[in-house]
C-alpha cells in the first residue's frame, strides 16, 4: 500500500500507457521526452479519487483483479488503488468482474497534442486529458465518467491549487442514456462532513449505519487513514463500540523489514481458524517507532507490515471488509505502541441485550 497518510491526504491519480493490452500500459516512446509526460503519481491521484466515490466501487467494499504492472504508472495506479483501501486479487490476465485496466493515449487534433489518461474498474471508467505547464502537471480537460449514471462526486483539484481551467472543473458522465454534464463547483460546496458526524448518523431505520456505509458517503480524502499516532485513536473507533476484543496479539517483525516469518504465520493462521465470519472482524495495526535505516521508513514499515498481515489473512480467505488494518508510526518510541509489530485483535459483535 507507498508513503501514505499525508501525500495521499492530496488524493488520487491513474492511468497507463498507450495501448491497452491485457490491462497493462504500454510505454509510447513517440511522445515526446519524460520530461513533457504528465506525472504518471499526479494523474494517478486524480483519477483514483473520483474512482473512489463511485458507491459500487466503494474501496472497504471492493476487490479488484489486477495483472502485475510493467510501467511507472501502472506501478503508480495500483499503488494508489491499494492505499485507498481496495482489496488485491492478483490474476494473469483480464479476469474477474472487477479487473483493472489503464491506458496513456497520445493524439494531434485540430485544438493541438493531446495527452488522454484512462483507467476503468470493470465497465466503469474515468478519463481526462492532462499536460505540462512549467513543469507542473495538470488537468486538460473535464472529466468523462462512462459506465454510471450521474452521481455525485469531487475532483480533486486540490493538487492544482489555482491553475485548473475554470471550464475542467466539470465531470461528464457517458452511461447507456444521453451524456449529462456536472458542474462540480456546486458539489463542493456542500458541507465537508468528517468520519465521526458520518458514523454516528442514525438511518431511516433507526440504526446505526455499517462503517462501510457511513463511509461510502464522504470524499475519498476523508477515507484515508490517518497516522494513529496523530489520532490518539483508531480511525474505526466509531465502529469498534459494537464489537468487544476476544483475543489480541503482537506479531514482531524484523528490523527494517516486512518478512512476516514462520511464527506470525502461525499466529495468523490460528485466528483464521477461530474467526466467525457471521460476527467477528480483525482489528490490524502496523507500528514502526524510533531509528530506521530507510528514507521516511517508519510511515513505510508501518504501513506495509499492515498491508502484509492484512494480504496474509486474505490469502488465507478471510473476506477485504473483514480485516481493517491501520497504522501508527514516528520517530521516536511510543510508549503504548510496539516498536516494530503489529497489533492483531479478534473482534466480535456485541449481543443486543
């Protein structure tokens, strides 16, 4: 799942090379130098967000097939995908109802050279064009959705500040019917909710709605997990009051490292075998405090020794939106967290008295 919590509070950005074949970009050498292709991260973020916000696609709902990325941006795309939340199955080739293709596609037209990125999830799809001004990479052009009707959602021009053309910030949604174009200047500006007043809304039926539903319906930078070292708190903890700890342990990892070893897989494998589908989720959290060797390590080990223990327990059939995994780093040690595990709770549902 990548440096996390403050580069992907800009959000998100996708799509590949020139031809699509198989799902993986192909490089086109005919465009011009590397330095006037668009920032395959930049492009990656933008894409990914709106991706994001699409509710079948919801990222704690959603596994996606993926072939091995062979280019800088598909390696970019994936990462993205991953960081936002999304279950990965790996396949060979385009297999699965949530298969994931990117495309990079160069073109002369009458109006100039145009650089048009695009990455799809199934039949659902978002394209924008994108270029070089300086040396910054931005938007040129509105956003195509294709495969949905209209909905709501925010591009993240954010990572632009003030050069998005007042005219890109639109999204154009292409579905079975006639195309319907959104001015999201209106979508922004209604209130920007936070995780907390979202999970405690109460629905239609008088209960408490799902983590998963409560969050389906806020932008994917409110999704992204923050630093537990800087919440105090886990970012589920709205969700966890209906769950009580029925076991936890540490699984210890090497200094610098993400090697799980033969002892956690044990450990693993025993709460597999004790976890209830029916009632029960498994609370992950990466640590990684104090000295590292590695640039920006610590926020590195912690979140990749989650996404390790997390692909551990999928690998062993555990279902994406039953293992939520988060992660606490700095660097210096923390008192309350352990320096280089990670912490794995069995939660099970609480009994309506």
């Amino acid at each position: 799942m990548n440096a996390r919590a403050r580069r992907t509070a800009k959000a998100l950005t996708l799509l590949g090379s020139l031809s699509l074949v198989t799902g993986c970009a192909v490089t086109n050498s005919l465009v011009g130098g590397v330095s006037d292709r668009p920032d395959p991260d930049v492009v990656a973020q933008d894409l990914v967000y709106t991706l994001t916000q699409v509710p079948t696609l919801h990222p704690l709902k959603t596994t996606l097939q993926v072939s091995d990325p062979v280019t800088p941006f598909g390696e970019r795309v994936v990462a993205r995908l991953k960081e936002a939340g999304y279950g990965m199955q790996r396949v060979a080739a385009d297999h699965g109802p949530n298969y994931l293709r990117y495309r990079n596609e160069y073109a002369e037209s009458e109006t100039g050279e145009r650089r048009i990125y695009s990455v799809s999830i199934g039949d659902i799809s978002v394209q924008r064009d994108f270029t070089v001004t300086g040396k910054e990479t931005v938007p040129g052009s509105a956003q195509t959705v294709r495969g949905i009707d209209s909905t709501p959602v925010d591009t993240n021009d954010s990572l632009y500040g003030d050069t998005v053309n007042e005219q890109f910030r639109q999204v154009r949604f292409v579905s079975d019917d006639e195309p319907e174009i959104r001015d999201m200047r209106l979508a922004s500006m209604r209130p920007a909710l936070g995780d907390e007043a979202i999970v405690s809304d109460v629905s239609d039926s008088g209960n408490a709605p799902t983590l998963a539903e409560a969050r389906a319906d806020i932008t994917f930078k409110s999704l992204v997990k923050r630093n537990m070292q800087e919440l105090m708190a886990s970012n589920f903890a709205e969700f966890f009051t209906d769950y009580e700890d029925i076991e936890s342990d540490v699984l210890m990892f090497p200094n610098d490292s993400l090697r799980l070893g033969e002892e956690n897989k044990e450990t693993i494998a025993r709460y597999v075998s004790e976890l209830d589908p029916a009632t029960d989720v498994l609370s992950v959290i990466g640590c990684s405090h104090g000295r590292t060797a590695i640039n920006n390590g610590n926020e590195l080990l912690a979140i990749g020794r989650a996404n390790r223990v997390k692909e551990a327990f999928m690998f062993a059939g555990i279902s994406h939106d039953q293992v939520l995994e988060e992660s606490c780093w700095a660097g210096e040690y923390h008192e309350v967290f352990p320096r280089r595990g990670v912490i794995v709770t069995l939660k099970r549902k609480r009994e309506l008295g």
